[in-house]
C-alpha cells in the first residue's frame, strides 16, 4: 500500500505550516486544508498586539505541536468523526487533538465506531465535543485483536485519503479523475464511477468489521449492531455535475498553466513564470520546465476572455473546446461537448451550454470550492456579460490591468 503521509519539511525556516482547524464531518483522513505562518517558530504570532500594545495571542500546549495524533472537530453537529492527522500539523481549539503514547490506530478505530458514538452523546448531549469528554470514554485493549483492528485502519484511512485526494483543493491533488485514457468523457466517468462505488462499499464494509470486532471486545451484542447507514459514510460517490464542474475548473486551471496534462500535481503556483517556461529555468524538484506545457500549452498573457461570442483567440470556450479534444480525440469531440453540456443541465446547442455556463456560474462555483479565496480572478464589465476576463493570481503583474484595457476592452 503506497504511502499516504503528506510531506511538509519542517524547520525554522519555513514560513507556513499545517495547522489543523477541525472541519466537517469526516472520518479516518482529511479536513486538512488550512496553514498558518509559523516562521521563526511562530514570532510575530506570538509577540501579535493590539494598537494599545495588549497581547491578543496566547497559543497553548505549543510542545504538542508537530506530533502525530488523533482529533475531532470541536462542534459536532454532524456527529462525531475523528480523523488521523501525521507529524507536519499545528492544531487550535477547533480541532481538538489527542496523543496516544501507544495504541493510536486502535484508538482512532474505536473512536470512529458506534460504541464511542453512544457514549460521547451520554457524555456531553450538546453540539461541542471537548478532549475532556473525550479522555473519559473506557478502552478496553485486546491484545488479540489489535492486529486486525490496525490492518482495516490502514484500508480505512487509505480509501479516505483517496477519495480526498481526487479533488483539487487537496494539496496532493495529482491530476483529475475524467482525465484517463479513453475517447469519450462518458466512458471516463463510468470508470469513475465504478471506482467510487467500490471506494465506498470497500469503506463501509470495513466500517462494519470494525463495528462488529469492537462490539465484540465490549460485550454489547444485544445492545449494538454493526450497520452502518450510507450517510454516516465519508467519501463521496461521484456525482455527474459536481464532476463535470470540477473537471471544467481543472482545465481552467490548465489554461492558466496552475495545472498540466504533462505532469501531476501543481505545474506551477508562484515565482518567476518566464523561467517555469523556459528549458533552462523552473522550480526544484519539476520537470525541467520547457517540457511542462506541451500538451496544452498554458495561455501566454495570463488573462482569458469570456464573452457572448468567440471574439478573441484565447477566448475560453474555444480555449476549454481544445482542452476537450487534447485530453479524449478529435473523432468524438462533439459527443464529448454535447455530454458536458447536458451534465451542466443548460438547453441548445453545446458550445452555447458551455458559454452561458462560464459567464454565469463558474466563477462562483469557483469562490464556493475555494472559500471566498478564489485562486482566479474575475473582471468584470456588468451585469449584461458585455465583457469579463479570468486571470491567475499568481501571475498577476503590474502591467496586467493596463493589457486588459488595452488588448481586450
């Protein structure tokens, strides 16, 4: 089984660090999606006042930081779910952690059964969970069963940390699920599909097994079952319009050269784009980056036009057009097309589904994927679509609004 630990370096010198901020409901793997500037050991954190020169900052239990541990999200009103979280993270109060000195996948494993789900609403009926309420539920260690109990945790937080992983806002994001090599899009998303249904039943069966050792360790067969409802399941099962959304915002993202159908992971996410695209130049530990675009070569001026009509070359329809027939064939692109569109749920012709579809919904699916922190920036002329135009924040230069003006409006 490959490994699933993120990889941070961290020393002194790193500015920012993982921090763990609880999250939705989720079990085994994920919720990890904040960092927070902890350069020079955290200083201007820890040394933060206000105007008046009061201290605003007190971080507490800081020799805890950077250790491997078990936590669960302060407000619990989706149930309680722990997840597994390595080495690399900082933690607040929203993300409540603990530190097993032994026994810690057996102690994640009970914490996501219905056992620990019973007990923690006799123990606090209310919608936040703190570590003391925690720290009082009774484990009971069977030596004979741990072995099994750490063999389905390792396939527990491997199918969640797949199933994470397949979307872009994980920062081990590789490439996106559609992009196989088939000729139709249809055929990539049944593949996907049929992947993550057995990602879910794999998960839920082994949510059972474990269920029904524990429940077997404490002696409440008559009181307990160990069924678990699809719902309380948490990896997602694919979903047509969500995919196809996302699979639109990942070729945005190939347009922009953030992502690429040459390498996996980010392409490219700051620093000095002349030298990303030139042989002898680009980040350490990428492809020797004259390579890296060409596929698809990344848009040169870093501003995409969306219009009601194709009115310039790069203009993003005919731009996402030639994305479609790079990644699945020429012979079926308009079988591909007519499937976006219909997934988008838009009427007439494809081409127009996809248009309407960018000047009207995509970028605010865009701010919701990325919590108001959108990665692209949006110009726009009004509301009558008369023009709007998408640039990469990481690309952006002092000269970029002035060559909005002056080579598109």
């Amino acid at each position: 089984m490959p490994k699933v630990d993120i990889a941070f370096e961290r020393n002194d010198t790193v500015k920012w660090m993982p921090i763990n901020k609880g999250g939705d409901f989720r079990r085994w793997s994920g919720n990890q999606e904040y960092v927070i500037n902890w350069e020079n050991k955290g200083v201007e954190i820890l040394n933060f006042k206000d105007t008046n020169g009061k201290l605003r900052t007190r971080p507490q239990n800081l020799s805890y930081n950077f250790k491997e541990s078990i936590s669960w999200s302060l407000v619990t009103s989706g149930g309680f779910s722990a997840r597994y979280y390595p080495e690399c993270f900082m933690f607040n109060v929203a993300g409540i952690c603990c530190f097993p000195e032994s026994h810690l996948n057996y102690i994640l494993g009970l914490l996501n059964t219905k056992i620990t789900s019973i007990i923690t609403q006799i123990l606090n009926p209310t919608i936040n969970m703190n570590a003391g309420d925690v720290a009082k539920l009774p484990i009971v260690v069977s030596d004979k069963k741990e072995p099994v109990i750490e063999s389905l945790f390792k396939e527990l937080r491997y199918d969640s940390k797949q199933d994470w992983d397949s979307f872009e806002t994980s920062w081990d994001f590789q490439h996106h699920p559609l992009i196989r090599k088939v000729s139709t899009i249809a055929e990539a998303f049944d593949q996907w599909q049929i992947e993550c249904d057995n990602r879910f039943n794999h998960l839920k069966d082994n949510e059972e097994e474990l269920n029904r050792i524990f429940i077997d360790i404490y002696g409440l067969q008559d009181e307990l079952t160990p069924e678990v409802e699809d719902k309380d399941v948490t990896v997602r099962k694919a979903d047509l319009g969500r995919d196809i959304r996302s699979f639109i915002s990942y070729a945005v993202g190939c347009m922009f050269g953030r992502y690429s159908l040459n390498v996996d992971g980010l392409a490219y996410a700051g620093g000095e784009w002349d030298k990303v695209n030139s042989a002898e130049g680009g980040r350490a530990g990428t492809l020797g980056c004259a390579s890296k675009y060409v596929f698809f070569p990344a848009d040169k001026d870093n501003i995409i036009p969306i219009c009601d009509d194709e009115y310039f070359e790069d203009d993003i329809v005919g731009l996402f057009v030639e994305f479609v027939k790079t990644v699945y064939g020429t012979d079926t692109l308009d079988e591909n097309l007519k499937f976006i569109a219909d997934a988008l749920g838009g009427k007439g012709q494809p081409k127009d589904v996809i248009r309407n579809y960018f000047l009207s919904d995509f970028y605010s699916d865009h701010c919701k994927i990325y919590q108001k922190r959108p990665i692209y920036w949006l110009f726009d002329s009004g509301k009558k679509n008369g023009f709007k135009a998408l640039i990469d924040m990481h690309r952006y230069q002092p000269d970029t609004i002035a060559r909005i003006r002056t080579d598109y409006v």
